[in-house]
C-alpha cells in the first residue's frame, strides 16, 4: 500500500494495553479502527468503544473469534495484544496471517524468538513469507529498553566489551495487575510457591540478551536468570493494595548472558512499591564507555505507543518474521 | 554480496578522523582496507599505515586521486571524510559511484540533506541510484546525538510535542583542531569577524532539525540559529592553547526549528575550554515525556566508529542517498 493511504487496523485482545492501543488508533488520522476481537464472554458484542473507554460508540463490536468479523472488516494490520507465550499465540498469529494482515504484537516471546524459541520462530517466519505479510514483535521491555536501545548505543562504539541495562520501576506509580503480578501483599512461602510454578518474575529477559548476543554476533555460552522478592520493611498501602511489613512488596531480577566465558550482558530488572528509583540505565563497556539514564518510560504508556508506531514499518517491511533490529527506527506516529 | 564475505574497503581524506577510521578498518575482521586517498602531498606517496599512524605497514600508498588506484584496489565501499560541504565533495562523490563504490561518508551535510540542499541532494540521489549504489551520511552529531537517537527515542511515545537536544563539551579534553574551531583564543572581535564570515560554529544543526521535522511529518514554518561567544574569566592554558582573560574560550550555538508557530525542535551546542558540563541531554515533551542523559559520547570516538560500524548497513540497503533514519540500527561491529 502506498504512503499517505489510511491504513485499516483490527485490535486483537481488548485487555489493559490492547484497550489502550485501540484508543491511540482511533487518535491517528492515518489509522483506522476496523474491527475487534477478544475472547472474554464480557466484551464480546458490545461497542469497542466501550469496552476500550473511548468516551464514544465506534459501531464496531467486538468479535470473539477473527472470522466473526464481517468481510467489511478487511484490514491490513492486526494489533496482537494476548498472551505472552508461543503454545497461546502461535495459532493466533497464524490465522491472521491467513487472514492476509501484517501483524504488530506485543507478545513478550515474539520480541526476539530466534535464541529462546528458535523452532517455532522459523515455523512462524515460513508462515509469514507463503502468506506474503510481516509479523513484528515489539514492546518496551522487551523491544527497547534491554535490547534495541542498547544495540542502537552501540552504533557510536568501535568495541563493545560488555553491557549493562538496568530498570527500576516504583511500582505505587502503576496500575493493579502490575502491582499484583510482581508479588505485592504475598507472603515470602507464596512468593517462592509461585517462583516453582514459573509464574513470577518479568517476561521477556531471554529474548532481549538473545537480541543482543545474535545482533553483535556473539556466541552466547551460558544464560543464567534469577528472581528475588523485596520485602517491605514497613506498611504500605497503595490504591490496589496494602502490603504488611514482611510481606513481598516487588522482585528483583537479573538475567546474565555469556560470551568466551565472561559476562557480556547484564539485565537487571527492579520492580517494587515504594521503590526510591524509577528510572533506566544503560552502561556499555568499551570504546567509548558509554552511561545513558532514561527516565519516564513509563512501561504501559511505552509499549502502547511503539505497538502503534511500528504500524506503518510492518506494512513497509518485508515478508516474514521481523524484530526489532531488522526495521528502520520505529518513530512517533509514523 | 553475500554476509559473512569480505567487505573491501577504500578511505578517501586522511585527516584526524580519516587516519582513525583507516585504522579502524584495518581492527576489523570483516573488512579489509584495500586503498586509501589524499590531496595532501605530504602524504601522497607514502604507506597508508605510516599516514595514519597505524604503527605497520599495509602495502597501501596513498594516491592523490581515485582514479590513481590500481585495478587491485577495486572495493566495495569507500569511507569518505573530506569536506563538510556540498560544493567541494557533490563531484567527489559523483566520482566514487562512478566507481562503482558505496559512499559512507562524515560530511555533515549529507546527514540529512533533504531540506537544506534539497536540489543538491536529489542529484545525488539520482546519480546513485543510476549507479545501483547506496550513499549514507552519517556521524555523531549531526548523524545520531540530536537527530537518529531522538527519533528512535519517539518510538516509546504516544505523542511528541517538543524535542530539544543539548550537547555539552569540555573542549579541554578535545584534540587541537577542535579546540581551535570552538574559537579558542580568539579576541571578541576575531570571533565576531569569522561569526560574519560565516567560519565559525558547529556545523550540521539545520541537518539535525531536518531530519527531525521531516520524519516525524512536521512541516518546518522557520529556522533560527544563532552563535554566541563564551569568554573566559580567568586565564586557561591547555595542551594546545593558552587563553587570556577576555579572550575567548568557546561558544555556545542554538538552533530553533517552528511548527504551527510553536518551537518544535531545540538544539544547543555548547563547547569551551574547561566546561564544567561534558554530556547530552535529550528531552522529549509528549505522551510520556522522556528525559535522557548520555555521558561518554567523545565525539572523534563515536564518528569513527558509526562510520565504520555503518558500513554493513550500506552494502545491504537500496541504492540511492539515505540517511540514519532510513537504515536499521546502526551497531557495532556490524
């Protein structure tokens, strides 16, 4: 399609971000909201409008199914905002490559799948390139912050012997499910209950070190990846929660990667109520060293946005399976 | 050609940063240094590696023109570092696409030509693209600090307001050329007399402010700039300079960009002798607003190496002129 044509979107998944990627859509004059799809028997049928808050009726319903939507519904791009894993996306993604869209997603696995879930990322790239459209997987973290901000840095090095990304996130600043998702108000029993299951901690840490090792061209030895819960020392109460002392109020992550047996990248992700910091850094080690210190990224406002930027990079890109690294510079709403 | 191949490279101008790219071609595993060009006669004739102090011999003499090369030298590339200026390098780009060479090149200019030598540019363009070869200009400023880096900074936001960009430099840790361009030493009336004739300044603020309005879509109603001295209130010596008190000691240079009658983009240079300040900010007002320090960014460093680390991205793009934000990042080694 040429530059300049507005270009018709479907919102897959009308959760906390997909609801806000649904409204940004309708705010750019380049975009068109044309159809939405979301499994929850509440949201089904009723005006994306509503169920997306828009302080308005849209006439779209939202569908449960991406063949409920009427033929008029035909889009070119599919924002994909579901779950965060392969065996849950996957069909998806697939079918609405049948359904002959682009998709952006904001599915934490498809950030960089080639180290993590190899198999399933060339499955997925042939897909794409028979159905002739491009699949993206972006975010802030991952997709910026940890992996193609750092590698953009990089850009201004001769050498890059190591590097260091750190985010700190005051989690009172966020919303609830935040809030509930990083261990808020559990005791220290259920928070390790929940570590053995795998359903604590950030997702997205492997994909944004595999990013990096590949786009650098390092072979990666060894990954190692930790989790720990900070405990409040003292009450506290948030509009969501009320965390006793001794209770997790937030974890502390670190994921390490390995190259020829020394560390050569280091993510380090802090994420609590009450936490003093809320800020990013960035510390590439080489030549020049380089310090970078971001503040307001906001994680919902950041993920919303560049899913939506990166709308009309996917339509420009070639076929198949594309991350973050392989696309010109996803910019505001362009 | 294909990745993984050999990428034959040509260095055209051996100034300060022509010397350090040379060499940091020939630190490279990926490329090879295969020519090297220089007008100057007391380099004409000599091995390349004595040139650019490479501490060996490469078996490579500079020639005076391209067309001196041997066929041997035939390349892939050529990294060209001679003028800022479109009148002195249009032909000698012109001549390396004749070639049948792709141009990286530092020349401020050609970061982002597209709005202050629109005419010029769109020559270019065509030469190239009739040569099926790709021109890039690029380095750290203009070419990435306030103009690449800010933009793929806007791909977290959900709406951009305002740029502003602000680049501090303690010259005395800067080499003696640059600290002789910042007006070091000069009476006020020295400075006035080459502000007037136009040889004084940082040179590639309108490229930044271009490429700032044209990629995110803004259209540019006025440009302003101005430079003013800074003086020295006490007396400075460094390894290059001894400035008297009154004299001057560096200068401070901004650069205003309007859309819809509202400033849009701010750039501020500043650069003197014993600043106390010596980093970059970013700050982006929108949807969220995002604020960015970066220390370390020295800018002889971080040119010679996006030039060369740029390289990759060239002989992979279209033919034709790009700029920084046309390419996927730009990253080391890469």
């Amino acid at each position: 399609m040429k530059k300049g044509q507005t270009i018709r979107v479907i919102q897959y998944g009308l959760g906390p971000i997909g609801a806000a990627t649904a409204r940004l859509v309708t705010e750019r004059s380049e975009l068109q909201l044309v159809g939405a799809v979301d499994i929850d028997p509440a949201k089904v049928g009723r005006d994306v409008g509503d169920v997306a808050s828009m302080g308005m009726n849209t006439g779209i319903r939202v569908c449960e199914r991406l063949s409920d939507l009427d033929s008029t519904a035909r889009a070119d791009v599919v924002l994909h905002t579901t779950s965060s894993f392969f065996p849950t996306f996957m069909d998806q993604i697939a079918e609405i490559l049948g359904f002959g869209c682009d998709v952006v997603s904001t599915s934490e696995e498809l950030a960089f799948p080639w180290l993590a879930n190899r198999e399933a990322a060339e499955r997925l790239s042939k897909i794409a390139k028979k159905a002739k459209k491009t699949v993206l997987g972006t975010g802030v973290n991952p997709g910026f912050l940890m992996d193609s901000l750092p590698l953009f840095l990089t850009g201004i090095c001769q050498r890059v012997d190591r590097i260091e990304a750190m985010r700190a996130i005051n989690a009172s600043l966020r919303r609830g499910p935040f809030q509930a998702k990083i261990g808020s108000g559990l005791s220290l029993e259920e928070f390790e209950e929940r570590m053995r299951s795998g359903r604590m901690g950030h997702i997205g840490l492997p994909e944004s070190i595999g990013m990096c090792f590949d786009t650098l061209g390092r072979p990666l030895d060894r990954y190692t990846s930790s989790v720990e819960p900070i405990v409040a020392d003292r009450r506290i109460r948030t509009d969501h929660f009320v965390v006793e002392k001794g209770q997790v109020r937030g974890l502390h992550q670190t994921a390490q990667g390995f190259s020829d047996g020394a560390e050569f990248v280091r993510l380090v992700f802090i994420a609590a109520l009450d936490w003093s910091e809320n800020h990013d850094e960035i510390r590439i080690r080489g030549v020049p060293d380089l310090e970078v210190r971001l503040s307001g990224t906001n994680g919902d406002l950041a993920t919303v946005a560049i899913a939506v930027n990166a709308i009309q990079r996917v339509i420009d890109a070639p076929p198949g399976l594309m991350t973050m690294r392989d696309l010109p510079p996803v910019v505001c709403g362009g």
